[in-house]
C-alpha cells in the first residue's frame, strides 16, 4: 500500500502527472537514504524490536497526515505539501522495517542450508500475497472513500504487524558505527564477484522496473482514462503471476539450478518490459506487466538465494543495505523522468529502458557462467 497507493493518493490530491513523478522520486530519495543507517542499527541492536519501531512510527505519520488532509481542501497548496511529506517518511520508515524483516530471513536461510531457494520463495509468497491485496486495496479505498479511509487502513495495517512482530530477542551484533558498518558492506560485496555481478544487472533491470512503477498510474489514470482503482488493479494482477512463478521456481531450482532459472527469467522479463512499451490498451498493460513481474518473481528468488548463502551473518545488515541502496538508485531517478517527460512520450522511454534491460543481463549471465562454484556460508 505504501509503494503503489502513495503516488495513487498524490495523483488525487494534486491532479498533476509532473507532481506524481516528483512524488516517486521523493518517496525513494530517502529511502535511499535511510539504508545508510539502516543496516548498522540492525546489525547493532535487537531485529525485532527495530521492526516494532519502524511500524510504528510509520502508523502514526499515516494517521497525522489522515488527520491533516481532512481539513484540507484537495489541490491546494497545504495539501500538496502534506502527500510529498508523507511520501518521503513512509519510504524512510519501510525501509528500516524491511531491513529487519530481511535480515530475519536470511538467518532462516542459513539455517535450511542447501534448501534456502525454498525459505526464500515462501518469504517471497508472503510479500506477493501483500502486493496482491496492497495495490488494489489503496485504489478501491481511495476511489471510493478517499484519502482519509486510504490512510486509515494503511496505519491499521501497520499497527498490526508491530503488534504481531516477533518477540524473540536476537543478541546485537555491535557494529561500532554506521560509517564503518557501510564500508564493511561494501567489502563484502567487492569480495563476492558472484553477488556483485548480480547486482550490477539487477541495478539496470531495476531501471526498467522503476520506470514502468511510476508511469503506470499516469499512463493508466491520464492516457487510457482509467480510475485509480484499475491502475492498482495492474499491480495486483501482476503479483498473482508473480506468486505463481515464484511457487514454481521452488521446483525448477532444485532440478536445473540457480543460474540457469535466473536466466530465462531474466529473458522473459527483459522481453515482456519492452513488450509493455508497445501496448496501448489497459488489457495489454495488465497482460504484460504481469509477465514482466512474474520474470522478476524468479530471479527474485535467485537474488536472494544467492544474498543469503554468500553473505556472513556479522556483516549481514549492512551488506544488505548496501546492495539495497544500490539497487534502489533508479527509482528517484525514475520519478524525475516521469515528471519530466510528457505522458504521450513516456513509451518511448521504457522502450530504451528495456533495451538496456535485456543488453545488462545478457553480460551478467554471460559473466556468471565463467564464475568458480559458489561457496555457501554456514548456518
């Protein structure tokens, strides 16, 4: 709800294609900025007790803001200052909790030892389980009982994970400061060519993804004449052929291994990314992006396999938030494209990001099947 129904929220409020954008690029600006941190304050202190804290935070943010735009009028200025302000504090305060979440899983993992592809792709079922109700919901809620009812649910929902938030207390891993925490992350990285490569073709895929994340509602919403309501039904539509893919690449690992899954699903969604490009109707855009989301789904899956298995558990957090961080670096840039760049226009962008989508991860696998055996880091 967050990712999808903040910039949903934004485009009702403000009306404005241009604003949107620039809403996008504020929502990950910080975000980008909060895995600088975020990484050593959980590598410092107690898992859980951050992920507590960030739900929280993020429950009450939500509701002042729900309070705020409710004695506001829509498209005045105040208002327009009140969804940019929220959408820089929710990113912050997600992150932190993903962050936690992350780093849970990875233990979980470890411990499954040559069956970690099968923790990671029920964690991600779980997150594509929320990213089918999570879209859809925010633009049903918003359509119909506006901003107010939108934000409500979403603090609700926050509310409840930190009230369902594990209780078990990890011991710290005292990481002596964030700046040597990042500098620890990024040896890591540089110290596991297989992960780095990776990473280097997951960062220009995520481009792509980016791209087709903000100009979805202004496409759907300003040039197909949709409701807010079908731009989240896209996403939804998309995460139900994700959850599918990810339950079958489970199967597909064990009998071809990860590199060889990574790679048709990284054909497929660089194909169907620049397919999208060429779609005019709100059933094609549906159509596509649900198989662009079902390539990611899988090399989802490899990503995080292979994160959990190099990555020592000491330095886990903050090489996580480096890799993140890096990750994230397209979509701020993303958002400014979109406000920058006319709706009608906006196809031939992702037509460009789709090239160099499929160009990076033809030199990725390339690269990796040239690589030594992986090592795995023990439980």
């Amino acid at each position: 709800m967050t990712t999808y129904g903040i910039p949903l929220l934004v485009l009702a409020t403000t009306g404005s294609a241009t604003l949107t954008g620039l809403a996008f690029a504020l929502e990950w600006i910080p975000r980008i900025g909060a895995f600088t941190v975020a990484g050593t304050v959980v590598d410092r202190y107690c898992t859980a007790r951050i992920f507590r804290a960030a739900c929280l935070a993020r429950a009450l943010v939500v509701l002042a803001a729900a309070v705020v735009l409710m004695g506001l009028d829509a498209r005045t200025p105040a208002a327009t200052v009140t969804v940019m302000l929220l959408a820089a504090s929710t990113g912050v305060l997600t992150e932190f909790s993903f962050v936690a979440a992350e780093t849970a899983g990875s233990e979980a993992s470890r411990k499954a030892g040559p069956r970690a592809h099968r923790v990671q792709s029920v964690l991600l079922g779980i997150d594509q389980t929320a990213t089918l109700a999570g879209p859809a919901l925010s633009g049903l809620l918003l359509e119909h009982g506006g901003s107010a009812v939108m934000l409500g649910a979403l603090a609700s929902l926050s509310l409840l994970a930190a009230a369902l938030g594990p209780r078990v207390r990890t011991a710290p891993l005292g990481v002596a400061t964030g700046k040597r925490g990042l500098r620890a992350g990024w040896a890591t990285l540089r110290s596991l060519p297989a992960l780095a490569w990776l990473v280097g073709g997951l960062v220009v895929s995520n481009g792509a993804m980016a791209l087709l994340q903000a100009a979805v509602p202004v496409v759907v919403v300003t040039e197909l004449d949709h409701s807010s309501a079908d731009a989240g039904l896209i996403w939804s539509a998309a995460a139900v052929a994700s959850l599918l893919a990810i339950t079958a690449s489970r199967s597909a690992i064990d009998r071809w291994g990860l590199w060889p899954v990574g790679a048709v699903a990284a054909a497929v969604a660089a194909t169907a990314t620049f397919a999208v490009a060429q779609a005019d109707t709100y059933r094609g855009y549906l159509l596509l992006i649900a198989v662009v989301m079902a390539g990611e789904g899988s090399l989802t899956v490899v990503f995080r396999t292979l994160r959990s298995r190099l990555i020592p558990p000491d330095v886990f957090g903050s090489t996580l938030a480096v890799t993140v961080l890096v990750l994230l670096l397209p979509f701020p840039a993303a958002g400014l494209l979109v406000a920058a760049v006319p709706p009608a226009q906006l196809g031939h962008a992702i037509t460009a990001a789709a090239v160099l989508q499929a160009l990076g991860f033809a030199v990725v696998f390339t690269r990796l099947r040239t690589l030594p055996a992986l090592p795995t880091f023990p439980a």
